[in-house]
C-alpha cells in the first residue's frame, strides 16, 4: 500500500502542475503600469524590464522617452536600443489636441516594431505607453488591438487618468495592476510578472 501511494502522489502533483500550466496558458497575461504624468512609471518599467532580461526572458517592444529640454518624446526599442522621435509639444495645454507635433515617420518606426512583434512573437512585449490618442483611435491603436487580441503576454503603460477608460475600450482582464505604491519595489513586481508568463516560457 505504501508503495503504491508513494508512486500516486508524485504523479497527481505532476498532473495538477500541468493542470494549472494549461489554465494560465488558456489565460491572456496582460499587466498593466498605471502612474500620473511624473510619477515614476516609464522609470519603473525599465527597471523590470531589465530585472526579465537578465533573467533570460525575450522581450521585445519600446519605451517612450522624454526630453524635458525640448518636451518632445522619443520612443526606445527594447531589443535593438534603437530611437525614433513621435511627438514635440508645439502649443500650450489651451491647444489640446493639438499642442503636440506628431512625427509620422516615427510613429511608422514604432508601427513596424509592433509588426515585427507579431510576427515573431517575445517571451513578453512591452509598450509605452497607451492613452489619449490611442482612446480616439490614433497613433498605437490598431496595433494595440491586434497585440490585446493575440496570445503574447503583455505589459504596457498608463496614465492613471486614462486606465478605466483604456480598460473598457479594448475588454481587458489585466493579471497585474501595478501603481505608484509598487514603484519602490521592481524585484517584487519582476516575481509576480515571473509567475504568469513562467508557463510561456517552459514551451
């Protein structure tokens, strides 16, 4: 009798692992970073992203960067370190919408490494950020779309004042929501991020 319990257990464990495996893989993982303006979340992100990187972990999309001097904002290429330029601030917030020059040429740039995203799919992508042009229906979101409706995890970045909003327009069921009372800690939000693409990555 021992003998055969000794041989039951090890294996029930076995077939639950694969069961939960199956039920995360069944899951879209997508995490979101939501912060106002200034408070830390481009920061943030970059810090995990370097944390799942040196972890062994593909990723593949951009961050956005903002040159105060100029108040213009470049987008970065996670995988290639290579910068496109997409807006300049031209106008007082008394101009909104448009108090911001969009460059074509570096929205196209981005378009094409979320093309490359989809068509040779990371561990996990990444974009920064997701707000109110892509709620009107500009710049990332057609693309954005297509990577919500795909199955490749996914981790992007919002204005606090645009999440609930974001959140209904595209229907998402985020696995993580981390704010500004996570930005302290990057190794704990790099665990718990660990935790939902682990099953993507033992494919």
């Amino acid at each position: 009798m021992c003998f055969i319990i000794y041989y039951i257990i090890p294996l029930s464990y076995k077939i639950f692992t694969l069961f939960l495996n199956h039920i995360f893989l069944l899951l879209k993982t997508i995490i979101i970073i939501s912060g106002d303006k200034g408070s830390g979340k481009s920061t943030f992100l970059l810090e995990v992203l370097s944390l799942l990187r040196n972890d062994g972990v593909v990723v593949k999309g951009f961050v956005a960067i903002h040159e105060f001097e100029t108040d213009s904002y470049l987008i970065k290429n996670e995988a290639t370190n290579e910068e496109a330029l997409i807006l300049q601030r031209v106008g007082g917030y008394e101009k909104r919408p448009y108090h911001f020059y969009i460059f074509e040429e570096g929205v196209e740039k981005g378009l094409s490494w979320i093309e490359e995203i989809l068509e040779q799919p990371p561990n996990i992508a990444v974009i920064d950020e997701i707000g109110g042009y892509e709620l009107q229906g500009n710049i990332w979101c057609n693309c954005f779309t297509r990577l919500v409706e795909s199955d490749i995890p996914l981790i992007f970045t919002v204005n606090t004042k645009h999440l609930e909003q974001v959140i209904k327009k595209w229907n998402i069921e985020a696995s993580i929501i981390l704010d500004s009372d996570d930005f302290d800690d990057p190794n704990k939000a790099f665990e718990k991020i660990k935790e939902w693409i682990l099953p993507t990555l033992q494919q």
